[in-house]
C-alpha cells in the first residue's frame, strides 16, 4: 500500500536541527503570549483538506506558535514555579518521543518501566520510605494528588469500613488541585487556617478535625508562600485518627534531596503518599509528576483496572496503570530517570542546594534595599516583597514592561491581602546579582 503519509528525509532532518539548537541555545526571554487576533490570521486555516506541507507546518511552529508563549526554561524566569529542563533531560526527551513507548503495563514498556521505577525509588529513599513503596509518573500534579487522595479514601473504606468519610483536611495554602480534585471526588475540604508564614501545624489542623475526614493534605512546599506544613505533627494525628497523610510536594518536595532543607520535611517517613513534579525543580521537561505511595500496594487495590481485553496484561510485574487514575501513558519518568544516570544524585543535591543559596542571596538583597520590604522568606525557594511606594497598577504595568523586554518574569500575587511581588528560583544558573539590578528599578 501507497504511504499515506509521505515526509522527506530531509524534513526530519531539519526538525532534529533545530531541537539541537534550541536545545543547546535554550529559550528567549522576549517570547510571549500573543492575543487570539495576533493569531488567528497565521495560525487560522493551517489545518486544510489537501495538508501545507512539512515545510510550512514548521515554519508556522518556529517562527509563530514557539514565539507566542512563555519561556519558563530561561533563568529570569522566575514566576509561578517555574521548569528548569538540563539538557541532558531535554534531549533525551526528544529521542523518547521517537521511540513511541507504550508504558502502561509491563508488557508494552519492561524496560522503560523498569529505569522509571529507579527514579521513583530515588525518591523515596529520601523520604525514608522502605521496599514497599512505589507509584508511577503522571501528568502533573492535579492528578497526582487526585490518584492519591481516591487511593486514601478507598484504603479507608477497606480498613474503616465506612462509607461516610467525605472530606479532606488541608491547609488555607493549600495548592488550588486539592479543591478541583475535592469537586471530582465530591468531597468536602476543610480548610485550616496557615499561621503567619503561610504553614499549618498539627494542633490547628487537630482542632477542625469531624468525623467525616478520610485524609489530611500536608503542603511540602506551598506554592504561593513556599511553606512546608508542620509534617511530623499531621502524621503523629493521622496515626492518631486513623487517617490517611498526603504530601503535596509538587513543587518543594525537590527539596528532600538538600541536607539543608531536608529537616522541614522530619515526619514525611510516616505519610502515606507523596507528589512531587521533576518539571518543576528536579529539571526535567513538562510533563512529570512522580506519585509514590509508602505501600503501593494501597495504590494498586484503589486504580488497578479489570475487563476482558487486559486478561491477557501480565499481573506478576509492574504495571504503571495499577497506581493511577489513567490507562495509555508514555514513559514520562524517562527524562528524569536519564538525567539522573547521567549526572549522578550527587549533581541534583548540588543544584537544588545552589539555587536555595541564590533564593537566601535575592532574598537579603531585597532586604538591604531601601524601599523594597521583604515579606517573606526565602520558603524554600519562594521569596515575597513589596515594593513601599508604588501602587498596584505601577507594580502591574513594572511586572509586564520587564517580563517583555526579557529583563525578568516577576508578576504579582496576593499575600495577606495586598499585592506583592513573588519570586521563585528553581534554576541554579539565576544571576542573582542580575536580579537584584532589575529589582532596584521599583524604587525611585
């Protein structure tokens, strides 16, 4: 039969050199979202009965759609929480692509299940968690705490015996997927409300504590403050209680890996589940989150699927699609998995500990700075201030003049109330020196 779908050589050639480039260059800082009028006219009708062609197609790619968004892979990069690929990870995530591995269940992907699984055990050994313990990589952290949160609840009907167990406890910074995942689940949640530095401890989250909670969800690095949750005291109450623990540690619970941070996380040996995502601050490209349960077993009783057509998928290995809410699924551990063999863990621990030293670094810069107040932090990485005599307009119109020129992605949140600039370094190659120079145009 005729190849219905004919592509030169040569066309493949040139994608694979400009990934090289791009690779080895990295994004441009003055790339942007671009309005749907500024889009519509190149992108509008690209998709056409008779096809445009390889050439045009990736014209389109390189000098229209790559342009109109946001390159959270550069250094001054440094709102939300931002991803920091190495090119060790980004140019094998290339190759992975190509290799079209199906790693939902041994069977389609032993060995690429089998490297994840390395990765996984990775990190859990630094959460102190033994031989029982493992998971899978989803595709971000929504749904890995979604995973996690159905494997508590079906774990406490199995040991409880209880069907009424409909809500979950967390803390008012709790990242904004414990609520979508609550409305999935048709959940309630408990909110408990986070002391000055944004954490929640054992005794707040003891007094908002009714019968009807099947699970508590630590923050192990609160998004917008950086906090990590009093974790030793929710655990010594879920122990308590009957409860099952969740980590959310999808952005901070990179931090394990530094001797220095690692204290904040004393407790996490108890929890019962753990999120973090490698394309947030362990260097691997969108999109990973490792969910790992202490006992895999709880995840595999809650997600594993029945029907006819999977009799025949080998029940005696690991199957990715036991511990999740998914099926199909690439190998997206992979990434990590060989940046780590690459490097080595001892080149992770130096990175993570590198850009801690370059958030405390920002963070007292601001502080010496007249006119600039710090609010708060460094919190792992995150870093709030406010600048003393501008409005929230100024600060807006500063935020979007510096994030278009490239100078600095530093857009505004709320914090207690008022609008404040927040920071977030995930990146060991940020120039704090480069920062704070940019940083000092707030103050007349």
């Amino acid at each position: 039969m005729k190849d219905p779908f004919p592509f030169d050589p040569a066309a493949t050639d040139m994608i694979l050199e400009w990934t090289a480039r791009r690779i080895a260059d990295g994004p441009d800082p003055k790339h942007g979202a671009q309005g749907f009028a500024a889009l519509e006219p190149i992108l509008g009708g690209s998709i056409t009965a008779d096809g445009i062609g390889g050439d045009a197609a990736f014209g389109l790619f390189t000098n229209t759609i790559v342009p109109s968004t946001r390159p959270f892979g550069h250094p001054t990069s440094l709102s939300f929480v931002a991803s920091a690929p190495s090119r060790a990870a980004l140019s094998f995530d290339a190759a992975l692509g190509a290799a079209g591995i199906f790693a939902g269940n041994w069977d389609g992907g032993a060995g690429a299940i089998h490297a994840e699984n390395q990765a996984l055990r990775w990190i859990a050994d630094l959460a102190s968690w033994g031989d029982s313990a493992g998971g899978v990589f989803v595709a971000g952290g929504t749904l890995g705490n979604l995973s996690a949160l159905h494997a508590a609840r079906e774990w406490h009907r199995r040991t409880h015996g209880r069907r009424d167990r409909r809500a979950v406890l967390c803390s008012s910074e709790a990242h904004s997927s414990i609520a979508a995942v609550a409305r999935i689940m048709d959940v309630e949640v408990i909110l408990v409300p986070a002391d000055a530095s944004g954490r929640m401890s054992g005794e707040a989250a003891k007094a908002h504590l009714d019968d009807h909670v099947f699970a508590i969800v630590a923050n192990g690095g609160a998004t917008n403050c950086g906090a990590v949750d009093d974790i030793a005291g929710l655990a010594d109450l879920a122990l308590t209680h009957g409860l099952w623990l969740h980590v959310d540690g999808a952005y901070g619970g990179a931090a394990l890996a530094d001797p220095v941070m690692r204290p904040a996380f004393d407790g996490i040996e108890k929890a019962d589940s753990l999120i973090v995502d490698p394309h947030k601050w362990l260097f691997a490209p969108y999109d990973s989150c490792a969910l790992i349960y202490r006992d895999a077993g709880h995840g595999a009783a809650a997600h594993g699927q029945q029907a006819v057509y999977l009799d025949t998928v080998d029940k005696t290995h690991w199957n990715p699609s036991d511990y999740a809410l998914h099926l199909t699924r690439r190998a997206r551990g992979l990434p990590l998995w060989y940046a780590l063999a690459t490097h080595g863990t001892r080149a992770y621990t130096q990175a993570i500990a590198a850009t801690r030293e370059v958030a405390e670094e920002i963070a007292q810069g601001i502080a010496d700075t007249q006119g600039l107040d710090l609010l708060l932090g460094p919190q792992l990485t995150v870093i709030l201030f406010r600048p003393r005599d501008m409005s929230e307009n100024a600060m807006i119109t500063w935020a979007e003049g510096h994030r278009r020129s490239g100078a600095l992605l530093c857009l505004p949140t709320r914090w207690r109330g008022e609008m404040v600039f927040r920071l977030c370094i995930v990146n060991p190659q940020t120039d704090p020196d480069a920062v704070l120079e940019t940083l000092k145009t707030l103050v007349p």
